[in-house]
C-alpha cells in the first residue's frame, strides 16, 4: 500500500557543519521505513529564506508554506542551543500559522546531556500557541556525537528505533484523526 499521510520533515539547525544532517538522515531513514508516511524534507539552510519578518512573504516563504500547508504531520529535528533551540527553526516556525494548526508534530532532538530535551519543552509550548499537537513521546539523543559513527550510523541503534516506533504510531494516529476532523469541520471555523 502506498503512504497516505503526507508529513513534513523539518531540519531545525542551519549551522555550518552542523550535526542536524546526521539526525535528519537517521529520522528519514526511519520515516522511509513507516508504511503510513510520505515524506517532504524542508531544510531551510537550502531554501533562501528572508532572514528578518517582512510585510510581504518572499516567493521562498510563499513556497514553503504551499509545502507546510500540504502535510498533514511534521516531525522537528532539533539540537539544544543554550538551553532552546535555534533561532532560525524560531523563524521559520513564526513565518506561518494556520499551516500548523490541528495538526501533530513530533520532535527528534540531540545535543550534550539534556539530549536536546530541554528545547523540545520550548517547542511543545511554541506549538500549543500555534494550536498545533505535540506528540508525548519523543527520541532524543545525549551526547548524540558519541552515539553515530563516521558514517552517520547509530552504532547501539535498538532503543532510540524503538522510541521511534513508539512515537510514530502515535504520530501517524493523531496525523489521521486530526485530518478527518479538519476535513469534518475546518479549524478555522473553531477558531475564528
Ligand atoms: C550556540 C550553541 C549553544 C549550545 N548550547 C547547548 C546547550 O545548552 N545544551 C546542550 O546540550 N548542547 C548545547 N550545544 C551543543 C549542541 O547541541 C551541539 O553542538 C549540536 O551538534 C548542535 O547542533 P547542530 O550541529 O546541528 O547545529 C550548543 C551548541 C551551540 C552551537
């Protein structure tokens, strides 16, 4: 059977050299193996966003939003910078609103010992504001340099492919409630 629920991938750090690639690659591997998903990456270190709100949406804002717009789940890859998360995750996350709401999004996050965890608190806050659903469970990596090896595989993958699982079955359950009480009744309605 093919995916039937379209969920946006979303790589939460620019940085050069950043780690995000390794974590986002591991998390599409994992989404790719879902029979339910069908995945857009949106990487916004390639997408030539504005980097400061403007009164009208660049054609790249305009774009992504048609992309964010689509998905009916999004999964957030994020590291810990100073105990949140990065500021162009922030930007990209402000640049829409109705994109997100009731809808689910589930969170990947990485960094030292927090494992990310303590910008995923931030997320789930930034999120409710949005009326969007964060998904409890999340797969988080500590010290997340020590975990990959230099190809980019977890080298004790089990436990953070189970928390995948768990997470995605829980994803893929509100993706598709949610999206046939938008279509029963449009959020906008409730929210107007
Ligand atoms: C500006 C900055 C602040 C950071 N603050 C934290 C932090 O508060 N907690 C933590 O666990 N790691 C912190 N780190 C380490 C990052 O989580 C780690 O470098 C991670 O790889 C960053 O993601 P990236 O490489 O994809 O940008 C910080 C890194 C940077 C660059």
């Amino acid at each position: 059977m093919s995916p039937t629920l379209p969920l946006a991938l979303i790589y939460g750090s620019t940085r050069e050299r950043r780690f995000c690639d390794i974590v986002s690659r591991w998390t599409k591997t994992q989404l790719d193996r879902h029979p339910d998903f069908a995945t857009d990456v949106i990487d916004p270190a390639v997408l030539h966003l504005p980097d400061r709100h403007a009164d009208e949406p660049s054609p790249a804002l305009v774009a992504l939003g048609r992309r964010l717009g689509r998905a009916d789940a999004f999964v957030v890859v994020t590291p810990e910078y100073n105990h949140g998360y990065p500021a162009a995750l922030k930007f990209l996350i402000d640049s829409f609103s109705a994109e997100w709401r009731a809808k689910p999004v589930a969170f990947v996050s990485y960094g030292g010992v927090s494992g990310g965890l303590r910008a995923v608190e931030q997320l789930r806050l930034v999120f409710a504001e949005l009326h969007a659903v964060a998904i409890r469970d999340s797969v988080s990596f500590a010290n997340a340099w020590e975990q990959f090896d230099a190809s980019g595989r977890l080298t004790n993958g089990r436990a953070a492919e189970q928390a995948m699982a768990r997470m995605l079955a829980s994803l893929a359950w509100w993706a598709t409630a949610l999206r046939a009480a938008r279509k029963a009744r449009p959020y906008e309605e409730v929210v107007a």
